[in-house]
C-alpha cells in the first residue's frame, strides 16, 4: 500500500523539481522572456523590444509621492538700506570724533523677517566739521549771528541689537533733521463729492478750518508743556550773538549702508510662500521708502517714481503676499514749481505697478512653483500717498487725494505787520511844548531787534538815536516783507529714503 502511494507521487514531485530547476537556470537568457511574459498584460510579438514590457520605474513612483523641499531665503540686507537713526543725547559739534549715540526708529526686513528690530542701538563719531564760507558768515554777520553754524558730517559704525549682539556697520549719513512731522491725508474724505463743486467747496472750507484749529492746539501745547525753562534758555540762546553749535536730542539722521549685512539664512515651505505675489487686499497700506529725490522745481508730468516696500505686507490670514524689497513703480501726474511772489510749489505721484522682490522670486523658484508665478511678479495697481514724513520746517501739506503742496506759516501776516509797526513807531516823534520827543528806549530797542536781533536791540538802547532805530527797523520790516511775500515760494521736495504710506488699490477697469 506505502509502496504504491510513493509511486504515484513521485511524478509530482519530478515534475516540482523540475520546474525549479528551470527558473533558476533562466539567470543566462531564458528569464528575460519569462519577466517580459509577467509583466506584459499580453504575450508581446517575436520582435518586441525588451523595453516595452519593462517594469515600471520605482524612481518616478517615489518623486511622486515625495514632499517639495523648502526654500532656503539669504536674510541679506542690500548696499543702499537706510537705517533711520534718532539720537538720544546731545552733541557737542566742536571738533571731529565726538562720539554720536542714539537708537533705531524704524525696524528693518530682510525678506520677512526682522534683522535689526526698533530700539537697537547705533553709536558713532563726527566725522568731519567744514569750514563756514565767506558769503555766508557775510551774511550772518548782518543778520546778527558771529557765531554762524558749520556743516558737519556723521558716521554710524556700529549697532548694537537687543540681543545684546554687535553688528560693525559701514554707513553714509545725510544730514539731520531736527523735528520730523507725520503727514496724513484726510480721512474724512468721502467718495464721490469730487464730482460736486458744493461739496468740495464745502469740504476745503471744512480743512482750513480743522487745519488752523490744529496750529493753534499745536501752539498752545508747547507753551503749556513741561520744560518752558529749556525752551526759554534756547530761545535766549538763539538770539544772541555767541552761542556754542550743539545736535539736540531726538535729531534723526538717515544712515545709509556702504556694505551688505549679511544674518544668516531663514527656511519657508511652500505653504508660507504661496500667496507669494498675489494681489493685496484693496485698501491696504503698503510702507515704503523712496528711492530718489523727486522735487516739484525739476520734475514734470510722467517724471518716474520708485520706492521700495520696507515691511513685508500679509493678506487677512496672515499669508505672506509682499516680500520687504519689493518695488513700486510710478510715475508724477502734477508738478508746479515754486514762482516769485511766493507762489509754493505743489507735486502728485501714484504708483502704478507693484514687483515682487528678487529674493522672492528666488524662493518660488526653490519650492518649484508654476511658470505663471513667474509672469505674475509684475502687476497694476492704483497707489496713492497716504502718509510721509517729512522736516517740519518744509510746511508741506497732503490733500485729500495724496497730492503734495508747501503752505506758508499763518505768522507770517502778524511777523510781519510787527515789524512794520515797530519800524514806524521808532521813526515817531512828537512836538510839545518846543521841544521834539523821541521814541522811548523799550520802541527803540525793539524796533533794533526787528533787524538784527539781540545785537541790533542792544545797538539801538545804547545809541540812543532815533535814526539808528529808524534804520534798523526799517531794514528788518523790509527782510521780513521780501521773505514772507515777495521772494520766491517754496517747491515740495520729497527727499531720497523718505518714508511713505501708499494705499493700495486695484487698476480702473477700461471701458470695452
């Protein structure tokens, strides 16, 4: 029975053996045929090519299915940067490395991130004190002054982060402005009331009024705040003859960097860049720098404007839409230049169209957007200023639509008819009883400080001589009337890296 039962399995089990052996032995040439065979849906001809019954490649598979590496962003601030510096303590300009220390006011990106936040501190040296020209020491000689100021230059070496870290810093500094302004469009301004002359009238008469009630709230401040003192030592100090040249505290310089800083690298996916050149939200207020002076004495209609966005700009959900470094270009739609009779300048620039920065679209490039991104780096848009800042002393005024204009002191009338009325008043004399009586010493006196300040009062107390006091009343009524209404107006200059609000609009749509 066992003898029979091994028999008739021993052809199975030849029969296994067999077949083993021959898919070992298809190594030398049979086994490509019998892979083809598998992997084919179909037995392929006699002269088939291997390659089309090839497997499928794993390397395309895992391609597939892997993930977009990051992109690795430069954190590099470029050549050129600004940094806007204050300084925090006064500066005695008498001779060459005197050391300058104050505090960045305005945080700088590179790309999206801070590198040097608000608050770092900057420390420096006078770097040189220039000679006072003879023309104008002439000058200041007559006006009073024999202690004329002198031009000087400063440089910021070094800055110093609220880390604690020291970044050495080559820097070519502009000269300072001492009292910075903050101008604003109306924001008030109602849409469609352009179109009606009442309502414009109505909302011009609305603006002067606001703007004098601001002068006046202006003024009374700064005599009822703290440190009348100090206000009333420098003003003393101002009208005297001698006086030592000092940088006050609060001073801001513009410190532009020679040399690239270089912080490092920053890594974002492509989920955080892929709003990366979309359109803003209308309405949105984009902050920027200008790149070039741009002065309503030399520019005309179509004269281009550049600026560079100094913040990065985010959509409502917080996306990445504006790179820092991004351009905005324009072009000026008004210019009029300041003529005689001191008729002020006026200058209008929109921006017409926003380019995403070259780290930004490096980074695109490094997560493997589409070609469209590419073409999307350039777009329209409607921009209009909303806000600068500016020196005080340039009385520059924003309308309602954006447009720069300069203003005249509302003093000027009252400076003016006082300096008439002292001159007048010093030149009065009366007849009683025989004799001539001349003006008193307090007309006198004030009639010589009219002209040239506390050198001419003092002239005129001491002289005791009505044509002395005549003579220099009269010359400084006649300076102040030249200078407040005959002499040429001013022009609206926006100088290099001054800071800008642009608001952002989408393009007019163009009727079909």
């Amino acid at each position: 029975m066992r003898v029979a039962r091994i028999s008739w399995c021993l052809p199975i089990l030849l029969l296994l053996g067999a077949s083993a052996a021959l898919g070992q032995s298809d190594g030398d040439g049979a086994p490509a045929a019998v892979q083809n065979i598998s992997a084919c849906e179909e037995t392929p001809r006699e002269d088939a090519s291997a390659s089309l019954c090839a497997p499928p490649s794993l390397e395309g598979e895992r391609l597939a299915v892997e993930p977009i590496a990051p992109a690795t962003i430069p954190l590099t601030i470029p050549t050129g940067t600004p940094l806007r510096i204050a300084l925090d303590e006064r500066v005695r300009i008498n001779h060459a490395g005197e050391p300058v220390h104050g505090k960045v006011v305005e945080t700088v990106y590179a790309f999206d991130q801070e590198v040097i936040p608000a608050g770092s501190v900057a420390t420096g040296h006078v770097q040189s004190i220039a000679p006072v020209s003879g023309a104008k020491r002439t000058m200041a000689y007559m006006n009073g002054d024999f202690t004329p100021f002198h031009g000087y230059e400063v440089v910021f070496d070094m800055v110093t982060l609220p880390d604690g870290k020291q970044v050495p810093i080559k820097t070519t500094v502009m000269p300072g402005t001492a009292d910075v302004v903050h101008l604003v469009s109306n924001p008030d301004k109602q849409k469609g009331t352009a179109g009606r002359p009442t309502d414009r009238a109505k909302a011009e008469a609305k603006g002067k009024i606001t703007e004098a009630k601001t002068q006046a709230h202006e003024g009374w401040q700064k005599l009822t705040a703290p440190g009348k003192m100090h206000r009333l030592k420098e003003f003393a100090a101002a009208q005297s003859p001698y006086r030592r040249q000092y940088v006050q505290p609060g001073t801001r310089f513009v410190a532009e960097l020679s040399d690239p800083l270089d912080f490092g690298t920053t890594i974002r996916t492509s989920e955080q860049l892929v709003a990366v050149g979309s359109e803003p939200v209308p309405d949105s207020t984009l902050k920027a720098r200008l790149v070039a002076e741009v002065s309503s004495a030399t520019a005309t209609r179509g004269t281009p404007v550049t600026a560079v966005l100094t913040e990065p700009l985010y959509s409502p959900t917080h996306q990445l839409i504006l790179p820092a470094n991004s351009r905005l270009v324009g072009e000026v739609v008004k210019a009029k230049a300041a003529r005689k009779l001191h008729h002020n300048g006026e200058l209008r620039v929109i921006f017409e169209r926003i380019e995403t920065s070259e780290e930004g679209m490096q980074a695109l490039a490094q997560v493997q957007k589409q070609v469209q991104a590419q073409a999307e780096r350039s777009q329209a848009m409607i921009g209009n200023l909303e806000g600068v800042e500016v020196d005080r002393r340039s009385n520059m005024q924003l309308d309602e639509e954006g447009g720069a204009r300069a203003t005249d002191s509302k003093t000027r009338y009252l400076s003016s008819g006082l300096a008439v009325m002292l001159a007048a008043a010093a030149s009065h004399t009366e007849v009683e009883h025989g004799t001539t009586e001349m003006a008193g010493p307090g007309v006198r006196t004030a009639a010589g400080g009219s002209g040239f300040r506390l050198t001419g009062a003092l002239l005129s107390l001491v002289a005791k001589s009505t044509p002395v006091s005549m003579g220099i009343g009269a010359y400084g009524a006649s300076m102040s009337i030249y200078a407040n209404f005959l002499s040429r107006g001013h022009d609206v200059v926006l100088p290099k890296d001054t800071p800008m609000e642009i608001g952002f609009g989408p393009p007019h749509t163009k009727p079909q």
